[in-house]
C-alpha cells in the first residue's frame, strides 16, 4: 500500500526509514556520550540520508524505464554513496605531531552508512544485527584487550625540541611522571653538542621512557606543552 500513489512510497519504505533512523540514532547517542568529533545530530543524518539515497535507487527511475530501451543499473547511487561518504570521515581525521585520531569514529561514520543503506535495501535484520555488532565492539572489545597479553614496559626513546630558559624541560618531566612514565638515558644537546649549561637556542632533549599506556598518549601530551617545537620518536623524520 502507498502513500501518496507512486511506487517506493510506502508505508514499507517509510518503516526502513524509521529502522535507519533509530539504528544510527543510537550508533550517534554512544558517540555523543563519549564526546566524539561526530555525534547525534552527524550519524543521524548520516544513517536516514543513506537509506533515502538507497530507496531513490531502488524506486526513483522507474518512470524514465523503458523494457528494452532503458536500463539502469540501481546499485551504481549505492556505490557513490560508499565513496562520497569519505569528505565525512576525513573531516573526522585529524593528526596532531605524529598522532592520529579519529580514526574509530570515521569508521563508525562509515559503518552507520552501511546501516542506512541496509534498512533502504530492505535488509532489515541484517541492518539491526550490524548495530548490536558496533555496541560489541565499542563496549565488550575494550574489556577483553584488558586481560590480552601485552609486552610491559616498552622502552621507547623521544627526541623533544623546545625553547630552552622557560621551564619548558621541567613540564615535560613532570608530564612524563604524571603519565606514570620512568624517564631514564637523559640527553640534552645543542647544535649537535651536549650542553651542561643554560643557553637561548632551542634544545633538543633525547630520553628513553617506559610505561604501560601506549607511548601515542605521552607523545599527545608533551606536544601541547607550551614552548615544545616538535615531539617525535627516533625513527621518526621531524614529524612536526
């Protein structure tokens, strides 16, 4: 039965509407409780404009078919909606010094597509499960890596360019500390020679730190101290 007369036009293509609706409402309602680049409002809109996009692919050419004259291809609105939706997820993306972040939520971004698609191709169950999926994943996957085993204690050396005479060099060991890093092989030169004394030029300070947490964390947070030029690994290339 139709609503207004025209195929596609449904009260079974208005109920997909309101699956993909919720099913990406909810997807957005966890992001937003975990105060994520994207949340609510984005994957909502995301999920319902993907299964209208899916339903227009289904049900909007059929007045220009023609049997044996005019064939379309409807899974070519589908593809472009998969590839499109990648302006989203990069907006999403973002690197700060040499650490990337936003990654999961462009995933999810892209998974919520996939779900309002699902409800617009009539795959209903499919759509409902893949959501149950994403709560698994956000939820039950961060406890089990608790009880992975994990090699402790991993020594990592930091090479830290900073503005020396502005207690820059004490920020960033007291930041290390507060991480519960142990900071051990201290090295502070200039100009390629070890300094003992102060000086105005910037420094550059080599340290090899251990902790438990992944050493992205340690690098994020010395890279917001103020003074600090550049913070990277040293296999890193001048990551600024």
């Amino acid at each position: 039965m139709t609503v207004s007369g025209l195929p596609g036009e449904g009260w079974t293509q208005l109920g997909e509407l309101a699956l993909a609706f919720v099913l990406s409402s909810l997807v957005g309602l966890e992001r937003e409780v975990r105060n994520k680049s994207a949340g609510l409002r984005t994957y909502t809109l995301v999920g319902v404009a993907s299964a209208l996009f899916m339903l227009i692919s289904k049900y909007g050419f059929n007045n220009v078919l023609t049997p044996g004259l005019v064939v379309l291809d409807p899974s070519r609105v589908a593809a472009q909606v998969v590839s499109g939706l990648g302006f989203i997820g990069g907006g999403v993306i973002f690197m700060r010094r040499n650490v990337v972040r936003g990654l999961t939520t462009a995933a999810s971004v892209w998974l919520t597509a996939a779900l309002g698609m699902a409800c617009g191709a009539g795959l209903l169950v499919l759509a409902v499960a893949t959501t149950l999926g994403h709560f698994v994943i956000m939820f039950v996957f961060p406890r089990l890596l608790r009880f992975m085993p994990r090699p402790k204690n991993t020594a990592t050396t930091l090479d830290v360019s900073y503005n020396d005479r502005q207690g820059v060099l004490r920020a960033l060991l007291v930041e290390c500390t507060t991480l519960r890093f142990s900071v051990s092989h201290v090295r502070i030169t200039r100009n390629g020679q070890h300094e003992d004394g102060e000086g105005t030029a910037p420094v550059c300070l080599t340290m090899e730190v251990r902790g438990k947490r992944p050493v992205s964390h340690l690098i994020s947070a010395l890279a917001g101290i103020a003074g600090v030029v550049e913070v990277g690994t040293a296999d890193d290339d001048g990551l600024d």
